[in-house]
C-alpha cells in the first residue's frame, strides 16, 4: 500500500487505450456508474456524491422497489431506460452510458451481481466486504478478468485524508519502528429484524461489518500482512439480535516485524479508534473511519499534538473512490484497492471465526 504510487494513481488520467485493451470512454464524458441497491448506503450516502465528482456521475439505478427507483431517476435527470429492476439487470450490457455498477446490497448478493455485472460487460466497484466465502471473491475476481473488466473495492478509508495522512506518517517512521496497533469499531445495532443480523443476508455479525474496518486498519497502519491470528467471541445469545451472528470479538495478529494488532469489532457498543504504538511515539485517530469529523494526533506517549492533515485530491473520501475507479477504467490502472485486496481480507477474516471457533492461533502464512 505505497502511499506514493497511491497519489500517483489517484492523480493519473492516461486517456488512451493501454496494454490492456479496455475501450476506454471518450476523454471529456465523466463515466457512468449504475447503483445497485438503493438502500441507506446506495441512496443516503453515495448517489449525492456525484455532486462532488470530477470523472463520474450518475448514470443509472437498480432496485427491486420499481417506485422509489423511478422516483430517484426523475430526481437526477435520469432517462426511463436507465431504470433497473433486479429481473432485468442483465440488459444493462445494452446501456451505452453505463461503464461501472457499483453494488451496495447485503453482504450476500455481492457475489451474484458483481459477476453479472462483468458478464454484461461493465467495470465493478463492490461494497466492503468483498463477498461472504473466500470461493465466492474468487469467483467475482475470476469474472472480471474474463471479461477485462476493472473490480474495485469500496475501501472508503484510502481516500479520507486522516486515514492517509496515518498511513504517511507511520510509513515516515514518526513513531518509530512499530510495535503495536490498536483497533476498535461497533456501535449499537439496534432492531433484530436488521438485515446485517441475518446470517443469510450478512454472513456474520460485527465481524463481517465493523471488523472490516478494524481489520484494514492493522494492515494499512502496518504495512504489514499478518502472519498468524488469535481471537475470542463474546456474544449473549439472550440477546434477540443475536441469535444468527456474533456480537462482540477480538482477534490479535501478528506481523512479520514483530509487531502485534489487538483488534474488535462490536454490535452492542460505539467504538471508532486507531492507535499506532512505535518506540519513539505514537498516532492515534478518533474518531478514526467516520464520513467526516474524524481527528488525529501524535506525541510521545499522549494527545500532545492535534494533526491536521492536507487536503486530499477530492472534495469527499466518496468521490475520491468513485474517481479513482473512473481514471483506472480511463487509464488502465489497476485500483489501488482491488479484488484481490478485498480477497486478502476475506482470507484473514474466515480464519478469524475459525480461531475463536477452535480455540486457538491460526497461521497465515503456511506454516503448522
């Protein structure tokens, strides 16, 4: 995760055909993402932002509620044919001014409709995470590249400057050599009828939601791939939310370096905290991951500098990943957070539940 090629690719905007052979759209037509799921996420949070976009904008919608997505296409401008119901989301290949779906459904249906959107031909942006099976993020990365096409991860956090100022300084050596990250993310899932408390729907609990977060942030902070992990589960199955999935559990993983990350991810508490541990400092964010209002500092063993850090190459952290897909598709680059990054994560995370289900530290790196 070179902070350096990743500036370099976030500024990058080749408008010629390269090695790969992906027909690239003309240079002055911003690219057309179709949303997938026009749930909270999808409507709430990432249709406004095309407002903020400089090579994407909104181009179509797809829902299995036939009124709100002719609603939300009249709202945008939207031509009728660039409404979709998941019945006939396979047309889409016959829409010229789609180039990339961007799929925001339960954890469940990432799969089916990212290799769908490949077969029709389009460029994928999957919501985090990946998919619900290492097999099933497989197949999504094997689909696009069968049909060439780019598949990118809705990895928020590389694009939001606290998190990549962060990510600078601990590469910077700020807080000296690492020794230790900390990582926290819940909050208070409410209803039982949730869908991210379905097992069906989410394919886990917190883990599978907050954890990605607490998960990701060991890796970028670190700049590390883990090389074993430890966790525990603790969940009050009185509780009626959780029944299906896991409420609260932890896992520790260990790098290469010597370094350690004490990792959670909850449903019954709010937690957003990033706290990076060298032998000369420390960097510390919270709230670390939120849409906005995050803060960061550092010091030698405390709060004793509030950080500040540039301004980023977009206006938001969401227009900043729906651009950088736009300029690899333009450019033929690959996204700095691609399938396989979401892959990576989807293998630690299944030997995490298989840790706290055995009882003991799982290898990652091959050995016994």
């Amino acid at each position: 995760m070179d902070i350096a090629r990743r500036d370099l690719l976030l500024s990058a905007a080749a408008l010629t055909v390269g090695a790969s052979g992906i027909a690239r759209a003309a240079p002055d037509r911003p690219l057309g993402y179709a949303i997938v799921g026009l749930g909270t996420y999808g409507l709430g949070v990432i249709i406004p932002q095309f407002a903020n976009c400089t090579h994407s904008r909104l181009a179509a919608v797809v829902s299995g509620d036939p009124a709100k997505a002719q609603r939300v296409a009249a709202e945008h401008g939207l031509p009728a044919r660039s409404v979709y119901s998941y019945a006939n989301f396979d047309s889409i290949r016959d829409n010229p001014d789609v180039d990339i779906v961007y799929v925001c459904l339960p954890n469940s249906m990432h799969a089916e409709y990212t290799i769908r959107a490949a077969k029709a031909g389009k460029h994928v942006m999957c919501e985090k995470p990946m998919a619900v099976s290492v097999a099933e993020c497989e197949a999504m990365i094997a689909a696009c590249k069968r049909a060439n096409r780019k598949l990118m991860i809705g990895y928020r956090c590389h694009f939001e400057p606290f998190n990549l100022e962060a990510m600078r300084l601990a590469r910077s050596g700020a807080a000296g050599k690492i020794r230790y990250v900390r990582t926290e993310h819940g909050f208070t899932q409410g209803s039982p009828s949730a869908w991210r408390l379905k097992r069906a729907l989410a394919g886990g609990g917190s883990l599978m939601d907050m954890g990605v977060y607490s998960l990701q942030a060991a890796r970028y902070m670190t700049g590390e791939e883990p090389i074993a992990v430890t966790a525990r589960e603790s969940t009050d199955r009185r509780d009626p939310r959780f029944t299906e999935v896991e409420d609260m559990i932890e896992w520790t993983l260990e790098f290469p370096s010597g370094a350690i990350a004490g990792c959670q991810s909850m449903y019954s508490a709010n937690q957003n905290h990033i706290l990076l541990m060298g032998d000369k400092g420390r960097i510390e964010l919270e709230p670390a991951t939120r849409y906005d209002g995050n803060h960061m500092w550092t010091g030698r063993d405390g709060r004793e500098r509030e950080v500040t850090p540039p301004a980023g190459p977009a206006k938001t952290q969401f227009a900043g990943q729906l651009d950088h897909l736009a300029q690899c598709v333009r450019s033929g680059a690959e996204p700095i957070v691609s399938g396989e990054e979401g892959l990576r994560d989807m293998r630690i995370v299944e030997a995490i539940y298989r840790s706290a289900r055995e009882g003991r530290t799982i290898r990652l790196d091959g050995r016994a």
